[in-house]
C-alpha cells in the first residue's frame, strides 16, 4: 500500500473516530445522525485541519476561508469550503446578519475554486443544516461537487 493510501486512511480513521467513539460510521446519513449539535464554538475536527494539526489537500486559501478535498469525495471534484473563524456558525439555520459577509465569502470562493478545477460545465453546491440535512461536523462548510453529470432530484 502506497503511503498516499495510508494518508488517506489516516484522515478517515481520524474522521470516523471524531463521529463515534466505537466503530466507523456506515454512512453519511449514520454520521450525520450520530453527530451531536454542540457550543456553537466548540471546537471541530475543522478547527484541526485550519490549525493544519491535521493534514488536508489544500486547494485554496485566504485569510477568511480555506478549501480543501473531501476525503470521501461524491464526485470526482468534492471539495470543502469552511470560514477560518466560525464566529457561532455551526449552521446555516444559526447564520445572524453579522455572518452576511463571511457567508457570500464562501460563495465566492466556490466560484474561484470551481473556476480553478476548471468546472466550466456546471458544479453543484451544497450545505447540509442539521442531523436531517445530513450535517455532520458543526462548522459551516460548503460542498463544492463536479466532474460529472448531477441528478435531480438530490437525496
């Protein structure tokens, strides 16, 4: 096994053990529903990936947000989009008026980052709210999804 698979299972050993202290989780929906909403400044296992205390494959980065590639990517291009400083955005659902620049930020940045991976046919960009929306780390995060052709109506 190559030492890029060994990173990668590393990172996912990490993820899986920050939604459940026993076994990995099955699915997104199961990590989503095992995910406790918490102190919407509680620190996440983002919080380690922008400390760079956990290793991440770095597409885009500023002094707002950072983008980085989804270890359990749903397309060929699955990227994250996440605000350096959460400032209790732990969801869209808990988004105050003081967060309308940071949110537009990311969407931004979607577009430059989409541009980049050179998504010049189309790109779908997600947010999960909540334990139905499929949330399962509790820092606002966008999902940047490409490379193929996307479905409607979403899951």
């Amino acid at each position: 096994m190559s030492g890029k698979d060994n990173n990668k299972r590393d990172r996912i050993s990490v993820l899986s053990s920050h939604f459940t202290s026993s076994s990995p989780m099955a699915s997104e929906k199961e990590a989503a529903l095992a995910a406790t909403p918490s102190d919407a400044d509680a620190p996440t296992i983002f919080d380690k990936i922008i400390n760079k205390e956990i290793p991440s494959t770095v597409v885009y980065e500023d002094d707002k947000v950072l983008a980085f590639r989804d270890i359990t990517p749903q397309a060929p291009t699955h990227i994250l989009i996440i605000p350096k400083v959460k400032d209790g955005l732990s969801g869209l659902s808990k988004a105050e008026e003081r967060h309308f620049d940071i949110l537009g930020r990311l969407l931004y940045t979607a577009k430059l980052v989409a541009k980049q991976e050179g998504l010049d046919d189309g790109f779908r960009i997600v947010i999960n709210d909540g334990p139905k929306g499929c949330q399962s780390v509790y820092h606002i995060h966008v999902h940047l999804l490409g490379g193929r052709q996307m479905n409607w109506p979403p899951g």
